[in-house]
C-alpha cells in the first residue's frame, strides 16, 4: 500500500519566514505528484504538479522539488505571508495506477502577523 | 468554465436516511473521481469514471454508495440508509485523460449525520 508521509503535521512561522514543507512516499513509481491548499472547511486548490520526469516547479513564491530516488517532495514558500495559512496537502499518482491520488495527512500552516 | 461545482454545500440528515450530492465537472474533462476526507485526514479515492463508464471502485465504497454519470456529464454520489460514520467533506475531481495535467477540485459537500 502507498503511503504519503507529510511532516510537520502543523507549523507556525512569523510573517516573512521562508519555509519548506515536506513530503515523503513509499513507492517511487510515481506518475506525477501534486501539492494542493485547502482552505478550513473548503475544497482543494491546486499549487503545483510535477511530473515523473521533473525535477521541480515553481509558480510565484512557491517552488516544489521531486526527488524520486528517495521518495521525497518539498514545498518551498518564500517571503510568507498570513494569507498562506492553510492546510497543504501532497498527492501522488502512480506509474501503474495513475487512476487516482494517494494524499498525505497535510501541514496545516499558521502564519502570524 | 467555473471550474468544478458541487451541490449542496453541506449537508444535515438524520441517521438512517438517504442523501444524494451532485458534481459537475470541467465540461472538457471527460474523467470525473469522487473523494471522501475525514477531519485531520487527506482526501481517500472512492470512484472514478471516464465519460459515463464507473472504471474503478475503492473498498471503502461499501453497497450502501453508489455513484452514476448517466451521459457523461455530472455525477451524482448517493448514500443509502446514512450512519454517523458516512460524516465527511466528499469531493469531486475531474481532469483530461491525460492526467498528466493533474486533477481540479470542486469546494466539496460537508455531510454530517446526526
């Protein structure tokens, strides 16, 4: 069974603070992997995808890096800011069944004033 | 496009009784995949279709779900003889068939069973 680590659980950083949420898998046959941000009782917004052949992406203050040799992502958000605070969520697909999603447990991020 | 809606929002019912919530997707997706998520817990795959055809169906989709695309269009999800456990955000997704473009969400149905 695929399992989607996501460390820390929570994370609480002052406004301006660059910092890096992780994400970690078992299998390394991914397909591709997504990060998303869900908002308290909200649906998912996607922030990045990356394929199985990328080394990372970037959009904006965020930059996502794969590493499937060791079965690891991480999100990367510069400069925060108060409206980041949410919940970020990571999510695999795989090689042999890219049919759905496996997520992870999410950070939940609170960015202080 | 605005993108992937769901209806209602939320959700009251009594224990016992059935509910139905509806998803439209992107009207140039032709996958459509339906999501429960727990409080605390990341999003658990329960179905998918490609255009009206259900391809795939999780074990945590027991015989009181069941889940139709009728024209390959909107989906709807029903829950027979709701229990307390049934409480959950239930998200739709869809996407192209190359899902090298990855999913979009809708907002989710909120369920609780009271």
């Amino acid at each position: 069974k695929q399992e989607v680590t996501q460390i820390p659980a929570a994370l609480s950083v002052p406004e301006g603070e660059n910092l890096v949420l992780n994400c970690s898998f078992t299998d390394s046959a991914i397909y591709n992997l997504q990060w998303f941000r869900q908002d308290p009782g909200k649906g998912l917004t996607s922030l990045l995808l990356i394929q199985s052949s990328q080394r990372e992406q970037t959009s904006g203050r965020l930059n996502a890096s794969l590493d499937k040799s060791s079965g690891r992502s991480t999100l990367y958000i510069a400069a925060s800011q108060p409206g980041d605070s949410a919940t970020y969520l990571c999510a695999i697909s795989l090689k042999y069944n890219f049919n759905k999603f496996y997520f992870g447990s999410g950070t939940k991020l609170n960015v202080k004033p | 496009d605005t993108g992937v809606s769901q209806d209602p929002r939320h959700k009251i019912t009594k224990r016992g009784q059935n509910v139905t919530f509806r998803c439209d997707p992107i009207s140039e997706h032709n996958r459509l995949y339906w999501y429960r998520q727990t409080l605390g817990q990341g999003p658990e795959f329960l179905t998918y279709f490609q255009n009206e055809a259900q391809l795939e169906k999780s074990r945590l989709l027991s015989d009181r779900f069941s889940a139709e695309r009728p024209k390959g269009s909107f989906s709807t999800l029903e829950i027979q003889r709701t229990e307390q456990g049934d409480s959950a955000m239930y998200l739709c997704a869809s996407s192209w068939e190359d899902r090298a473009y990855g999913y979009t969400f809708g907002s989710g149905t909120r369920l609780t069973v009271v």
